[in-house]
C-alpha cells in the first residue's frame, strides 16, 4: 500500500465506505505479509520511496516466484530483481508474463506503471569493458527508480585520453557512478576533474593480487580526491541506489 493508497482508505473510511474494521484489517497488513519462507515489505515505499527490492542469488526458485506473486496481488508497484539467473527469470515470468530479463546485468524488471523520471542524469562511467556487467546493474537499477541515465565505458587511466575526451559529459552529470577493478584508480582521478557527487563501485575484475576486488576497494577508501563516497565490491545496484537518493533530495528541495 503506498501514499495515494493509504489515504484513498482513510478517506473511504470518513465517507463510510469502509468500516472500521475492514479498516483495521487492511492496515494490520501495511508493514509486511509473511510467507513463512519470507517476510514481504509492502509499506517500504511508503517509508523510503522505494519498494521492496528482490535479491534472488541463492534464494529457492520456489520462493522468488512466491514473492513476486505476493507482490503482484498485494501492489501495483513496479518490479525489481537482481541477480537473477535466466532461470529465475522464467519462474517469474510465470506469474508475470510483461517481466524483461536484462542478462548483462542479471535483472528481471516487471513494469506495472509508468515511471516518472526526476531531474538530474546519473552518469555511469566504466575503466574497462570487463566493469559493464556491474554498471548494467547501476544503469538498469537506476532506470527503474525514475533516472535519465547516461553510459560512458571503457575509459580507464591506461588510456586517459579516452577519459578527458568524454569530460564535458561527466561534468553535465548531477551524478556520476564509478565502476571499476584491477588498482580501482578511476574514482580518484574523475575526483579531482569534477564537482558533483561521485559514488565509486570496485569490482572482482582483475589478476591474482587483485584480491577479488578488495585492491580496488582499499584504493577508493583511501583515495586522495575529497568526497568520493564507496560501495561494496561489485554493488551496482547500491551505487544506483544511492544515485537516486541523491536526486530525489535535490528534487525535495527544489519542490521546497
């Protein structure tokens, strides 16, 4: 149940058409339905503007396809899933027939209702080609939460001219997604070239001593530009997530 729900309800209630209890019962409803296997949280859009989102690595096909058929019945919601196999896909395309597989990214997107794009591009910018799979996922991620985005990839410092060519785009960005692995040296230098908020995602790409992204990792905590805020290794769907936290605060206070 989200805002427009909840008070269409309170105002059926006023008119009449809807007792007290029949009341009481849809809202006992609100903070989550429990499917045994999992706790489904409709009112999470409610508290944070975005609905509940579905991780499906290692969970049973049964229960993903249990969820969004939850989903589907309880909210009008569009639908999101990450790290989904095409093989969860499937089963969710049983219960949603309208469902798209983006399998660079590994997300399953279910779109139930127009989405209403905020102000401001999110820009993601790759060092390699082998960041894509993990800037699909901020890309795709952020498309869903009502984001212009823009893509720039394969402009890592082992070719920094390709970075300084594409400069005027990073610049126009409100704000710019970096994806990256081997040393992750790519956030600290956009860092120092721009003024906008800059989220850096390393990533498992890399030779041995890579760490699986854990190089990458300690060189964005540790970078020498001010404000580059980090995530988890190979975390697009964070980054994006932050993104548009960022842009919806920037919206709130224009509103204002």
């Amino acid at each position: 149940m989200n805002n427009e729900e909840l008070m269409d309800l309170l105002n059926k209630v006023r008119n009449g058409e809807v007792s007290t209890e029949e009341a009481g019962e849809q809202i006992k409803r609100l903070n989550f339905d429990d499917l045994g296997f999992a706790k489904i949280d409709h009112h999470r859009a409610v508290r944070v503007g975005v609905p509940e989102v579905i991780y499906c690595e290692n969970k049973a096909l049964e229960h993903i396809e249990g969820i969004v058929k939850n989903m589907m019945e309880r909210t009008d919601e569009n639908i999101l899933a990450t790290r989904a196999s095409r093989e969860a896909f499937e089963h969710i395309r049983k219960i949603a027939p309208q469902a798209e597989y983006h399998e660079l990214a590994r997300i399953v997107t279910v779109r139930r209702k127009e989405i209403h794009q905020v102000p401001g591009t999110i820009l993601i910018v790759t060092a390699g080609s082998a960041d894509i799979a993990v800037a699909e996922e901020a890309a795709i991620t952020a498309e869903m939460l009502g984001n212009p985005v823009e893509r720039c990839y394969d402009v890592g410092v082992a070719g920094l001219n390709r970075l300084l060519a594409r400069l005027d785009v990073i610049r126009r960005a409100n704000v710019v997604i970096a994806v990256a692995g081997m040393e992750g040296a790519l956030a600290s230098v956009i860092g120092g070239l721009i003024d906008k908020p800059l989220i850096a995602v390393p990533t498992s790409v890399g030779y041995g001593s890579s760490f699986h992204g854990l190089s990458a990792l300690l060189t964005m905590l540790n970078s020498c530009a001010s404000g580059v805020g980090v995530v988890n290794i190979d975390n697009g769907f964070g980054a994006a997530y932050l993104a548009n936290s960022i842009n919806r605060v920037n919206l709130n206070q224009q509103e204002k």
